[in-house]
C-alpha cells in the first residue's frame, strides 16, 4: 500500500511541535491553534509523560499527528515499536469521523544501519495493509539541527538521506542548509522535514543549524517544523500565522 500523502507540495505545511508535558498543556495549544495548523509534532516529552492518549488526543481534534519518537534499536525492537505506532489510529473514538485515519509521520535513525531501516519500513507497509488505512511516512534523521555545521556535514546528511530511501522510507528530517542539496540528489517526491525554523533575528535557543522559513521553502522543504517559538509566545495564533505568512510569500 502506498500513501495517500501528496509529497508534491507546492508551499511547505507547518507543524507545531508539542513540547509540553501534560495533555490538558497539548489540549490548549492545540484549541489556540486549530484555526491555523493542521499538524502536530508529539515528541519524546509528550508521549513520555502521556502515551498513546497524547496520539489520541490530537486525532480527536481531527488533527494530523508527526509521531517524532526517532527511534533506534535493534531491527526487530524497532519493527516492533513502528508497527504500534502503525496501530495508533482513532478507532472506536467516540469523537472521531474517520476510522481509517493513521498518524502521519514517524521517525528513525539512520545511525541504526539498513537493516533496521528497511525492516521498519517493510513493517508499517505490511500493517497499514492488513488494517487497510494510510500507510504512515517513514522518515530518517540525518543529523539533529543541535548539532554545529562542520566541513562534512552536508556530505553526511546526503549519504543518510540515500541510505533512508534505499531502505524504502519516504524522506528524511533534515535542517534547511542540506534541504537543496537533499531535493536535487533525490528528486522530487522524496519528503524533507525541516526542524530549527525560526524568524529572522529571532533566538536559535539551543539550535545550531536554524534557518527562516523563507530559506526552507526556497530550499525545497515540504514541513517545517516549529516548536517552542510557537508554544512559548504570548499569542502563539498570532505567531503560527506570522510564519505561515512568511511560507505564502515566499
């Protein structure tokens, strides 16, 4: 089964991280947010502290869900850990319409080899297909957005982004300087999500390759990821929409 994401995406989509612990936290962002974002990031703090309902939870509001676990682990761990996040659908929710409806998005390592990476991917195919739902998007991490530019590091990104759609996953998590590079080597329908977006002048907090939102869509990302400029802002509204302004004008 493939999915019934359209990667060809003609402005970048936003996603909001939810780097928050508690689900009555996610639950106000995401009231405060609805109007403008359709995609939410649930990361290690958040599923952490709240599990699979944090999964639920986003769903309920029938938003999409970027499950952002990045996970690394021997082949069978891993194939075992992508195939319930495959299960994590909204069936039998009282609140929900669509009962087909996967989460988006889920990440790995491409540091745990292909191996690892091509039995996850073939997992979720196999799943999505037995339940008969969206098969969710596999996506590698290259090199964490944490980390500073060195001489090789766009080499490196390059390599893990091949060695991720050699092993059958649909794109990689990657900052916006390796994001032109990433669209040219790899062509068109491979899916870039870039993290380490923020305005100009603004923060980079503890980022090291961050970049505007105008540089990830020129460079050719198709989700950017924004996380505590968003969450942390005294109108997140008002900033979500400021950088999907920023996206539509570019």
């Amino acid at each position: 089964m493939t999915s019934d994401v359209n990667t060809k995406i003609k402005k970048p989509k936003l996603i909001v991280a939810l780097d928050v612990r508690t689900l009555e936290e996610a639950r106000n962002l995401i009231e405060i947010l609805s109007p403008a974002v359709d995609i939410f990031k649930i990361g290690s703090q958040l599923f952490t502290s709240c599990g699979p309902a944090a999964v639920r939870y986003v769903q309920a509001y029938e938003k999409e869900v970027f499950l952002d676990l990045k996970y690394h682990d021997i082949p069978n761990t891993v194939a075992n850990a992508v195939e319930a996040a495959t299960y994590l659908q909204p069936s039998g929710h009282p609140d929900i319409k669509n009962t087909h409806k996967s989460i988006l998005m889920y990440t790995l390592h491409t540091s745990g080899g292909k191996e690892m990476l091509e039995k996850a991917a073939s997992t979720v195919e196999k799943t999505a297909q037995k339940l008969s739902i969206r098969k969710p998007l596999g996506l590698g991490i290259t090199v964490l957005t944490s980390e500073a530019n060195g001489d090789n590091i766009q080499n490196l990104v390059v390599q893990r982004a091949l060695l991720a759609k050699e092993a059958g996953l649909d794109g990689v998590v990657a900052s916006a300087h390796e994001a032109a590079l990433i669209r040219k080597e790899l062509g068109e329908d491979f899916v870039i999500v870039t993290p380490g977006i923020r305005l100009k002048d603004a923060d980079a907090g503890d980022q090291k390759r961050v970049a505007t939102p105008s540089l990830a869509v020129l460079n050719g990302s198709n989700y950017l990821v924004v996380g505590r400029p968003i969450v942390k802002a005294e109108d997140p509204l008002a900033f979500a929409q400021k950088i999907l302004k920023e996206i539509q004008n570019t």
